[in-house]
C-alpha cells in the first residue's frame, strides 16, 4: 500500500540561508552527530549524489545508504534508502521511502517554507505501524531542523540575517556549489531564486498562517 503524509512550518530565515545550510555537508557530522557522524559521498552524477550514513549503536556499526537529488534553487528528494549492512534486519527492507523538501518564501518573502512531502510504501499487513512511523520521522526532521536553525542564528548573529556570503567564498565546500552560486550568488538572482522556488512548490504549499517550526 502507499501512504503519503506531509509536513509543513515556516523557518524564520531567508531562503538562501535555509539552502547553504541543506547543502552544507560539512556540518553533519558536528551539528547531527547524534544521527549522521559518519558522512560519504560514494558517487556522484550530476545533481544525484549517493551516500552513505552511519552511526554506532551498542558495538555495532550500522548506517543507511541513501540515493539524494538537489533540484534547484531549493528542492531536494532523497529516495532508495537501504540499511547498512544489507543483511542487517532494517525497516527497509519493508518500506520503501521517498521524500521530497520544497523550500520556497512565505507571504512576507522574509521566511522559509519548509514542505516536506514523504510517500512511503509498504505491505498492506505493516498499515497499523504507520501512525508510530510517520510521528517517529515528523519528530526527527523537526529536531534536525531545530539544529539548523541554532547554526543558521549563531551566523546570523555573527555576520547578519540573509547573509550567505561566508558560503559563496572560494574556500568554502558545500554541496552542489555551482548551482547554489548561480541562484543565490546576488542578490538579484536570489530574489530569482524565490520565485522559481514558488514556481516549483507543491500544490499544496501555504504561504500564510503557517505554524512555526518549534512552536
Ligand atoms: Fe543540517
């Protein structure tokens, strides 16, 4: 069967911001240690990127391969999602996952729509896991989020709301950099950048009357 849920809060940060931080890959093994302190791109083609997470859990070392694809300026989806080891019972080998995150701006073109859209299919028997399951997810993508915004606050209270100019330095890696220099590179393109982000939001999307994320 399939199950489609989604998950909506506004981030009171640019969509800039919001974006350099997604693509930041170098902070996942600081800020999320607790989930991801091992980070590897196994390979690379174009805007997909197949990587590998893992973590340690008792004496074992376990982790999750994972196919993620950048659709500029601010759209993600991570999709074949397998358990490291393979042979390692792993909830998917029974669900198969797919999300797809659309930031775009709010009404007030001053914060950021997270949209998180999760389609989930599994055998039909498995349906009374599904309540637990998608709390279980909700509940992390919003701590992760919370985690973003402590770094996105930290720079912002260092070098200013919207500033995005420490991620368009030459020294500085991110994911997908090209593109992100492209769309959030002036101000002019990042003004662009928002309106190609609504032009490829969700049917769905709200831009007003949005809860918080935290709140
Ligand atoms: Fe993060």
């Amino acid at each position: 069967m399939k199950h489609r849920f989604e998950l909506v809060y506004s981030m009171d940060t640019t969509l800039g911001c919001a974006v350099a931080a997604y693509l930041d890959a170098e902070h996942y093994a600081f800020l999320h240690s607790k989930y991801s302190p091992q980070y590897e791109v196994l390979h690379r083609q174009g805007r997909t990127i197949r990587i590998r997470q893992r973590w340690t859990q008792g004496h074992v070392r376990i982790g999750q391969t994972c196919t993620t694809e950048y659709a500029p300026p601010a759209r993600f989806l991570n999709y074949d999602i397998a358990g490291v080891p393979v042979w390692l019972p792993s909830v998917h080998h029974l669900i198969t996952t797919r999300t797809e995150l659309f930031y775009y701006p709010d009404a007030t073109g001053e914060r950021t729509i997270s949209h998180l859209v999760v389609d989930l299919e599994l055998p039909a028997i498995f349906s009374p896991l599904l309540p637990k399951l998608e709390q279980r997810m909700t509940a992390l993508k919003q701590e992760k989020d919370l985690e973003d915004m402590e770094m996105i606050f930290r720079r912002e209270r260092l070098f200013g709301r919207g500033n995005i100019r420490g991620y368009l330095a030459d020294y500085q890696f991110m994911l997908h950099k090209d593109d992100f220099v492209r769309h959030f590179g002036t101000p002019e393109a990042e003004r662009r950048a928002g309106e190609l982000a609504l032009a490829a939001a969700p049917p769905t999307a709200r831009r007003e009357h949005v809860r918080e994320l935290g709140v």
